[in-house]
C-alpha cells in the first residue's frame, strides 16, 4: 500500500474511532473519554507513588494501580458501552499505527561503505555466554577458524582481558579484530581496533545486539556476520569517549578528537537512577527487590548524587537519570531505545528525565513528548558534573565509577567496521504520530497525482 493510501487510512480509521462514540454514545462519549483520561492520570500518580514511598503508601499505591482501570471498565460496562470504547480504540489504535506507517518516508539514509580487500590474518575474541550460548549453537568458532580466522574462545571460569589479548593479537600480525559477544566485551576490543587503526567484525553472539543491529547485521543467524570475512565492505561509524575528572591542558589525553584516553562506548553510557542501582551489589542477586528498595531514595534526591548537565545550550539542574549514547536514538522507537538509524553523524544524543511529582509523572505518560519531565538534544559533547567526587556511570552496560565531572565526547569516523556486504539493513521505526504531516501527506500527494493526470 502507498504512503498516500496510508495516510488516507489513518484519517479514515481516526474519523471512524471518533464517529463510534458519537453515534453510540451520543454526548456520553464526552463524559466516557473524560473518565478514561481521569482513570489513565490516576493509574499515573499511582505508578509514581508506587516508585517514590515505601510501607502503607506504596500498598495503596499499588490498589489505586489496580483500582483505576478497573473502575474505569466497570462504569462502562454498567453504561453498557464497553464494545463502543472497545471498538473506538481499536479503530484509533489502527489510525495512529497507520499513520506513523505513512510518515515513513520511502528511502532510508545508509552509511557509505568502500569495498575492501579480504583480511590475511583476522582475529575473533568469543565468548561462549553470550546470548544464551549462540558461539556453540551456530558453531561459529568452527565456521570462523574454516574461514581462515584465528579464534579464542573465553574460558567462563577464569576472567580475561580481552584488550590485552587482541592488543598481543596485533603485535603478532593481526589485520582485523573481531567480537561476538556483548556490548561492554565489543567496545573493549573497538577501542584497540582504533588505536591501531585496524578494521573490527561484529559477530551478533550478544542478547540484545544493539550496535549489530544499528550496522545492519543479521541478529537472528549471527553465522551470517562471518560472511564479512570473505566478502565485506567497510564503513567508518563514530566512537563514544567517556573522559573522567578536569580536562587535562592543552595536549594532553582528553582533548576532543583523542581516541587514546577515556572509557570507550559503542551504544550508551547512563547516570542517575540505572547507573546507581547497578552499582548495588544486591542488584545482580535480586534485581527487582533492590531497585524497588532503592527508587524512592534515588527518584525524590534523598540518595545519590545530584547532577547538573551541560549540553551545548541546554543546561538542566537535578535530572534523575541520564543517557548520552553513540549518535542519537529514533524518536519513534517504541522497542525501548535500542535503533539508531545511523551511527556516522559526528554527534551524541542526549536524554535526561527530570520528574518532581505525580503531576510531572502524568503528564510525561499522557502526552509522551517534549514536556517538563523528558528532554532531547543533539549536540557533539556533554558534561556531567555532580555534587559529589564520584558518580557511578553506565558505560554500555558495565557499571563505573568515575570522578566528576565526566566529559562524554564524540571521535567521529574513529572506528572502521567490516560488516558483510548482504545484510539485512537497519529496521526503521516508525516517527511519532502528526496529524498535520498525514493530512497534508493524504491530500497533497492526491492533489499532485490528479493534476498529472489531467496534463
């Protein structure tokens, strides 16, 4: 279906949703959505009470949580309107849906890639937990070593540096270094791929492969990212520096540009409420419990640092959590920020959530866009300052401590990635749903074909 007829669906499902509850419930449908808003805004505070008590008022909390969309179905379904709001949504759900397909646009920025000659002596770095054990499912130490590859595989029960194992892989020859593995274990071997200007292979053997899914590889068979081996291109993508205490002077590691100094990140790296729960030692044995015990302290300030955020113009005092990532996030991603579309544009993103109370809360889950609670920016560095001399630090997934303030930078085309030269591509999400853009986009687009057709 075209983007036209898209668009022309999503009017039409959005026009229809609305007309449901005005035939059916006639000046009722009014009152229905002002008790579906009102049942939506209690669930909201009840989530936040939730999140910031503890004791008796986090047991009513988690009764509002309940009560409120039950009280909600319970007047309509004493009304007898139940299928109308049933149906009405439906049809809305189909409209935004549809809508946001349309807003799609028909081509997709790629990166450049270059073609290049095959790898004489490449060296991969496995680990064997990762992802549930992919490494032995898909053989690929087996297929890798066919391929001509020299392949460690890491012993679970003795912790490695796998740094200084692709660093003495270098000194013996290596022309290509490559992980499969996770984030934290690939940005750790990027690093050395950079600093020696050497090409790095993704291999997504990881749970979440999010870099692997940015580059386009095929996360379902990572066998497939060993095609780069044979037949690959190359891209240049940017590489995410995290330079921690004073900036050094002039010449010195830490200037903007230096790939030799700071904490390397391919995705993300996190502050506020994420970085300091995993920073518990209780987290990795009952992760649910210690972030409920920890998330009243940390979200009203009454624990952990306090930040303050310095992001080209923007500045933000007390956020309670932020993340700087590796080029910036779709707006549109609904999967949880995991897609960026690119990963070449020489510039970081930038999130930081500041909610004060239940009414701050509301409003961040109603509208879901740039309020009080959720700021964006894209901008090429960030300071992160707090009033204490540590603050713990994310840094794709691995928990830091770092003295303040950490400057987070970008090395633009820094790393160069060697990905197989048919892949999937990256997924595109869908942008946020504009009523205005789908109008314009259902009726100029027929406008414009109608008056060919007329010449």
């Amino acid at each position: 279906m075209s983007r036209r007829w898209t668009a022309r669906l999503a009017l039409a499902a959005g026009a229809a949703a609305l007309l449901v509850l005005v035939v059916f419930a006639g000046l009722g449908s009014l009152v229905l959505m002002a008790v579906g808003w009102a049942g939506l805004a209690l669930t909201a505070v009840g989530v936040w009470w939730l999140l910031t008590h503890t004791g008796w008022i986090r047991v009513l909390a988690v009764l509002l949580v309940v009560a409120a969309p039950l009280g909600v179905l319970l007047l309509y379904t004493s009304a007898g309107l139940l299928w109308v709001v049933l149906v009405s949504l439906g049809l809305w759900a189909l409209a935004v849906s549809a809508g946001r397909a349309a807003l799609v646009e028909d081509t997709s920025p790629s990166m450049p890639e270059r073609s290049v000659d095959r790898a004489e002596r490449p060296f991969l770095i496995m680990n064997p937990l990762s992802g549930g054990g992919k490494v032995e499912k898909f053989h690929l130490a087996e297929r890798a070593r066919a391929l001509g590859a020299e392949v460690v595989v890491l012993d679970p029960a003795h912790r490695q540096d796998v740094a200084e194992l692709a660093r003495r892989a270098v000194r013996s020859g290596a022309d290509l270094l490559g992980v499969a593995g996770g984030d934290g274990t690939q940005a750790s071997v990027a690093r050395v791929a950079v600093e020696h200007d050497l090409p790095f292979m993704v291999i997504s053997a990881g749970t979440r492969n999010h870099f692997a899914m940015d580059l386009g590889l095929d996360r379902q068979d990572p066998s497939r990212c060993l095609e780069a081996l044979t037949d690959g291109v190359e891209l240049r993508v940017d590489l995410g520096y995290v330079d921690a205490g004073e900036p050094g002077e002039p010449g010195e590691p830490g200037e903007p540009g230096d790939v030799s100094a700071g904490q390397v990140f391919i995705n993300n790296a996190s502050f506020g409420v994420y970085a300091e729960v995993v920073q518990s030692p209780a987290y990795r044995d009952d992760k649910a419990r210690t972030i409920l015990e920890m998330l009243p302290d940390l979200l009203t300030h009454h624990s952990g640092a306090r930040l303050s955020v310095r992001a080209g113009s923007l500045t933000m005092d007390g956020p309670q959590a932020v993340l700087v990532s590796n080029n910036p996030y779709e707006r549109g991603d609904s999967a949880g920020l995991g897609r960026r579309e690119r990963l070449d544009s020489g510039e970081l993103g930038v999130l930081c959530v500041g909610v004060d109370n239940a009414a701050e809360a509301t409003e961040l889950l109603l509208r879901r866009g740039q309020d009080r609670g959720l700021t964006a920016a894209t901008v090429r560095e960030v300071v992160i300052d707090a009033d204490s001399p540590l603050v713990p630090v994310g840094v794709d997934g691995e928990a830091l401590m770092l003295p303040t303030p950490v400057r987070c930078r970008l090395a633009a085309g820094a790393l160069r990635v060697r990905v197989p030269r048919h892949r999937p591509g990256v997924p595109r999400a869908a942008p946020p749903m504009d009523w205005r853009r789908v109008r314009r986009l259902a009726l100029t687009m027929g406008r414009v074909a109608a008056g060919r057709g007329a010449s």
